[in-house]
C-alpha cells in the first residue's frame, strides 16, 4: 500500500471527531505528488473541503490562489504542485462554530513521511502558524514570522492562513501585500516555469 493509501485510508481521530459539534467521520483529504516542485503546507480542511474532497474549494483558496498568483489549474497540477496540511482532515467544529485546531497526532504520524516523498521540491510555503512552527521551529506569533520573511526566502514564504477572518490583519499590515505577495508570485512563476521546462 503506498503512503498515499495509507493516509487516505486512516481512522486514528474518529472518535476524537465523533466528539466533537459536527460529530463527523475521518475523511483525509490527500493531494501529493512526488514529482512537486512547489509545495503549500497548510493547517487543516475545513467543512466546505471535507465535502469536497478537494484541498482550498472554499473563500480562503480563492484568496491563496490570488497571493501566489496562478489559476485553479495551475493550483490542482498534483504533477507540479501539492498540498499538504498540518492534518489531513477537518478537524471538526466547537460549541461556538469555530474550527478546533489541527490535531498533532496526525502530523506527528504522516508529515516527516510525507516530506520524505517530495524529493523535487524547490518551494515551500507555509501557512498559517502550525505550520510555520513545524517547518521552521519557531515560537513567534504569525505576524512576526511572517514579517521575517526575508529570512526564509527564497527557497521558504510564510504566509498568515487566507482566511476571511484575517481580513483585519491584512488592513493592519499592508506591507504583506505590498511587499510579500509581489515577491511570492515571481518566485512561484519561477519555480513553476522551471518544472513545466522538465515535464
């Protein structure tokens, strides 16, 4: 069984999300590739893409899409780019309808594996704090990682999550779209050209 089946096939949280407001079952939503060369961790699906089985079909990758500048067929290029969240299924909502937080267990059992996979990968992205935490072992807020994004460029970019709740955030600082955003799109057409070249 590849490791694709494997995730895909995975109950470790079901009672964990029987628990929960939704009460839902584990659906992981698995979109990797080993011949990506660009690679978007993200946090966790949320309802709309548990429905969907699809990774970002919801406001927040219509955003992401926009901030890395490329279509949806780009986006869903599995050959060139893959989507690996922090955890692999919608973690469920709390009493008050907020999504809960990614649980660890999943990537502390799928992720180092995963990455084990992805041998061509010449860009990370990282959104959204687990996983800028994981990835680059930082204890910073969100903000100040990503306003240190220079120090991780070019071969790293981390990014706030695109959620519309962080629609302040991005009033607050408008240095992220003047600044960050501009330099993501070169280095996603970069990278992307590079890899249409050896397919």
């Amino acid at each position: 069984m590849t490791l694709r089946h494997q995730i895909t096939a995975c109950t470790l949280c079901a009672d964990r999300f029987a628990a929960t407001q939704t009460a839902h079952s584990p659906r992981p939503i698995v979109w990797f590739e080993p011949t990506a060369r660009l690679l978007i961790v993200g946090q966790a699906p949320g309802k709309k893409v548990y429905k969907s089985g699809c990774p970002f079909t919801d406001p927040s990758g219509d955003r992401l899409r926009d901030w890395l500048g490329v279509d949806e067929t780009t986006f869903y290029d599995r050959s060139n780019v893959t989507i690996v969240p922090m955890a692999f299924c919608f973690p469920g909502n709390d009493k008050a309808g907020s999504d809960l937080p990614p649980p660890k267990v999943c990537g502390q059992t799928w992720h180092d594996s995963v990455m084990a996979d992805l041998p061509d990968v010449k860009l990370r992205i990282l959104v959204g704090a687990s996983a800028h935490r994981y990835h680059l072992g930082v204890k910073t807020s969100a903000t100040e990682t990503v306003a240190g994004w220079r120090d991780h460029a070019p071969d790293t970019f981390v990014l706030p999550h695109p959620s519309w709740r962080n629609t302040a955030w991005l009033k607050k600082n408008p240095w992220f779209g003047a600044q960050v955003l501009p330099a993501l799109r070169v280095r996603v057409k970069e990278v992307l050209n590079d890899g249409s070249r050896h397919n």
